[in-house]
C-alpha cells in the first residue's frame, strides 16, 4: 500500500510512527539494556532495527516500571526498518499467585455478626 503513495508522505508517516513510540511507556529489558517498544500483539513484538540488536531468547517487557509479560522470541526479521520478534510463549505477570482451584461464584462475600 505504501508504494503507491508520494515518498513525502511515506517519510511523514514514518516520522509519526517514531514520535508515538518515543511517547510510548512499554519497553523491552535484556540485562542492563533498555528497548522502546514500537507495537506488541499477542504473537509479536515490534522494536526499531536500527536501536536493537537481533534478539533471541526470554525478554522483559515493562510499561513503565511495571512488569507486564514475559515472553520467548525464537524470530526476528527486520521490515520496513522495524525489527520484528515473534513469540514462541508470552505469558503476562500476575500480582498474585495462580489458584489452583475454582472459585465459586455463588460464595457468600461476607459473613454477619452474630447477635
């Protein structure tokens, strides 16, 4: 689609696509170093070729200073000057442990004094 429009404007809107991503708060954490992220789905992760390294392996990825997933890049290819990673597994981080039971629907919320 984008080959048919004018090089200014193909320029332009790759101009904006960086500007959101500078805004954006979700990044990737490898060790001590810090990627923005570009776009995050529930297969991919989008970063900017030219910033990062081909990645392979368990990544962090946080919005702001929270953790927000955990996932495992086993592909990359680069597109359009965006470094494409593909998840084998992304599982997100829970504030509390897993149950491993159901919960009721129908239990009582709370218990009434005694009289």
């Amino acid at each position: 689609m984008l080959e048919h429009l004018p090089q200014e404007i193909v320029d332009g809107l790759y101009q904006a696509r960086e500007r959101k991503a500078r805004r954006s708060r979700l990044r990737v954490q490898l060790g001590e170093a810090v990627f923005p992220v570009l776009g995050l789905t529930e297969t991919t992760l989008t970063l900017d070729a030219a910033r990062t390294p081909k990645l392979r392996g368990l990544v962090d990825v946080f919005d702001g200073a929270r953790h927000i997933l955990q996932g495992l890049i086993v592909a990359t290819r680069v597109e359009a000057g965006q470094l494409v990673c593909e998840f084998k597994r992304s599982t997100l981080v829970l504030d509390a442990a897993p149950l491993d039971y159901e919960r009721d629907e129908s239990r009582p919320v709370g218990y009434l004094p005694r009289n």
